[in-house]
C-alpha cells in the first residue's frame, strides 16, 4: 500500500499543479514540483523545460523535454518546443517536435516534426514532416513529407512526398509522390508520380508517372509515362510512353509509345510508336508498328509496320509494311509491302515486293515477286510468277500459271491465254 501511494502521489499533484495555462514561463516553472537531483529526475506540472520523467495533466507550453513526457489531457493548443525520448499521452501527446517514441490512445500530435516511432489509437498528425514509423488506427496524416513505415487503418493521407512503405486500409493519398511501396485496399492516388511498388484493389492514379511494379484490380492511370511492369483488371492508360511488361483485362492506352511486351485483353492503342511484343484480343491500334503485334482481331498501323503483325480479321497500314503481315481476313498497305502478306481474303496495295498470298482476291499496282490469289490483278508491272484462278497484269515480265491468264503487253493472239502466259 505505501508503494501504491508513493507512485499515486505524483499524479494527484498534477491536478493542482496544471492547470496554469495563462502564467508566464517563469510562474508555470516555479508552480511545477521538481524532485531531481542535478536537474535530472521528476517533475509535476507545466513546466517548460524537464530533464528525465515529467507529468503534466494538460500541457500548453514546452521548451524542450530530456526523457519522458506524460501527459494525461489533450493540449490547449499549440504546444511547441520538443520532447526527445518518449512522448505519452492518455489521450493525445503533442509537442512542435517530437523525436524519438510518441504513443496515444487518442493521436498523436506534431506542430512541426514527428521523428521516431508514433502509434496513435485513432490518429497519427504531423502539421509538418513524419519521420520513422507511423500508425495511426483510422489514419496518419502529415502536411509534409511522410517517410518510413506509414499505417493507417483507413487512409496515409500526406500534402508532401511519401516514402518508404505506406498501407492505408482504403486509401494512400500524396500530394506530392510515393516512393516505395504503396498499398490500399481502395485506391493509391498521387499528385505527383509513383515510383516503386504499388497495389490498390480499385485503382493506382497518378498526376506524374507511374514506374516500378504496379497492380491495380480495375486501373492504373498515369498522366505521365507507365514504366516497369504494370498489371490492371480493367485498364492501363496513360499520357506519355508506355514501357516495360504490362497487361490489361480490357485496354491499354497510350499517348506516347508502348515499348516491351503489351496485352490486353480487348484493345491497345497507342498515339505513338509502338515497339516489341504487343498483343491485343480484338484490336491493335498503332502509330508505328515495330516488332511483332497482333491481334485476333485487327492491326492497325498509322506510321507502317516494321516487323510482324498478325490480324484476325485485318491488317491495315496508312504507310508501308516491311516485314511479314499475316491475316486470316484482309491485308492493306498504302505505301507498299516489303517481304510477306497472307490475307486469305484480300490484298491490296499499291506496290509489292516479295511474296503475296491469298485465296480471294489480290489487287496491286505493281509486283516484283510471287504471288498467289483466286484473283490476281495487277495494274501495272507484274515481274515474277502469278499463281491463280485468273491472273492480269498490264505489263509481265515473267510467268502466269492459272485456268485464265492475261498480259496486255503479249500481242494480240497472246494476250488471254489459258494455262500458262509468258513475257519477258
């Protein structure tokens, strides 16, 4: 009983001795109750400056704490000075910094700076940058920079950068970037980019760039460039270039380039080159197309095709293909076709050079190799040999193997000749 006493007796004085919230400094340090020896050791009330373990009811003024801080009510208001070791508050410890532990069955409250350990049962509050490890039950909220490891039971929220690793129960929220890893079950949203590890159950947004390794269960959205490997239910979008390995359940869509291996599940479109593997269900949509890109349904290339596509149902250039095109459905090149075209359907292009095969219908200005269509029809030269049904060319430097065969520069006799037609 005397020991329960002698540990009751410090907590008893703080009721008289704390509440002088309007004394000066000099008043609150003289009504404070020291029991130290050289300074150190224990102090009840407001006092300014403590060295070792001081027990306040209410604080309203700090210098600086050397130690411990107890406090048993929540601040007045702003607090100042600093406490370096261990911060506790019944409900809510506050300081204008805070450096080292600070624990709150309420919050935990820092003016200026949090540095250490902060565990607050609802709330971790920095009006300026945290630093170390900070959890807050509902949430962790700082105006600056928050870095280390950040919990919040339903939101990091931070007006500056955060770093480290940051979970928020529904959502990470940073004015100015993650850095590091970054989970929610909601939503990760940035102001600026997301640089590193991200995971969100909805969706990663993003004002900056988003690299690293990101997974979002319906988007990932970037208003700068997608960099690294990027996974989404729904889609991936973003303003700038798309680089790296990334698959979307529906779209990809880029304003700049796609670079690397792209799938998506219906369509990836991009404004600008697109490069490497890229894959699509039912269209491809290029600037550029360089690499291989295909499609079970369409390819289509605005700034030509260097490489291979493959197309369900079409192929279709505004510029030139050099490569392979390989369709089931229709092949169409603007400017020519350098190398291999397959449309079981159609062909058509203005100038061929290489090998062309199609079971329908094959419809070129010029040809400088092989062909083989149900129709060949050439408007212009024709050097090489023709394979089909009926084969036309108004100038033939080669061969025409077909039941009909036409070459309007033989002489007249020559010209419709069945089986084979010859002219060099």
């Amino acid at each position: 009983m005397r020991s329960l006493a002698i540990l009751a007796a410090p907590l008893v004085l703080v009721a008289f001795v704390s509440p002088l919230g309007a004394q000066s400094q000099e008043e609150r340090d003289e009504s404070a109750l020291r029991l130290t020896v050289g300074g150190v050791g224990l102090t009840v009330g407001n006092a300014s400056r403590a060295n070792g373990l001081r027990i306040n009811f209410r604080d309203d003024y700090l210098e600086r704490v050397n130690g411990i801080n107890l406090t048993l009510w929540t601040a007045r208001e702003q607090v100042g000075g600093e406490v370096d070791g261990l911060a506790l508050g019944v409900l809510a410890p506050q300081a204008g910094r805070i450096h080292g532990a600070a624990l709150g069955l309420g919050a935990v409250v820092g003016e200026e700076r949090l540095a250490g350990l902060s565990v607050g049962g609802l709330a971790v509050v920095s009006s300026g940058d945290a630093y170390g490890v900070n959890v807050g039950g509902l949430a962790s909220v700082t105006q600056g920079d928050m870095t280390g490891l950040n919990f919040g039971g339903l939101a990091t929220v931070s007006q500056g950068r955060q770093s480290g690793v940051s979970f928020g129960g529904l959502a990470v929220v940073s004015q100015g970037g993650t850095r590091g890893a970054t989970a929610a079950i909601l939503a990760v949203v940035s102001q600026g980019g997301v640089l590193g590890i991200s995971a969100a159950g909805l969706a990663t947004v993003a004002e900056g760039s988003v690299e690293g390794l990101q997974a979002a269960g319906l988007a990932v959205v970037g208003q700068g460039a997608l960099r690294g490997v990027s996974a989404a239910g729904l889609a991936l979008v973003a303003e700038g270039p798309v680089v790296g390995i990334n698959a979307a359940g529906l779209a990809l869509v880029g304003q700049g380039a796609l670079s690397g291996v792209n799938v998506a599940g219906l369509a990836a479109v991009s404004e600008g080159r697109v490069a490497g593997l890229n894959v699509a269900g039912l269209a491809l949509v290029a600037g550029p197309l360089h690499g291989f890109g295909g499609s079970l349904g369409a390819v289509v290339a605005q700034g030509g095709i260097r490489g291979v596509a493959v197309g369900g149902g079409a192929i279709v250039s505004s510029r030139d293909v050099r490569g392979a095109a390989l369709s089931v459905g229709a092949v169409e090149a603007a400017d020519g076709i350098r190398g291999i075209a397959t449309g079981l359907a159609k062909i058509k292009s203005p100038d061929i050079r290489g090998s062309a095969l199609s079971l329908g219908y094959l419809d070129a200005g010029r040809v400088d190799g092989f062909t083989v269509a149900g129709y060949n029809r050439v408007r212009g030269r024709h050097s090489g040999l023709s394979l089909g049904l009926y084969n036309s060319a108004r100038e033939l430097n080669g061969i025409q193997i077909g039941l009909l065969n036409r070459a309007d520069n033989n002489p007249t006799p020559f010209r419709y000749l069945p089986f084979i037609n010859v002219h060099f």
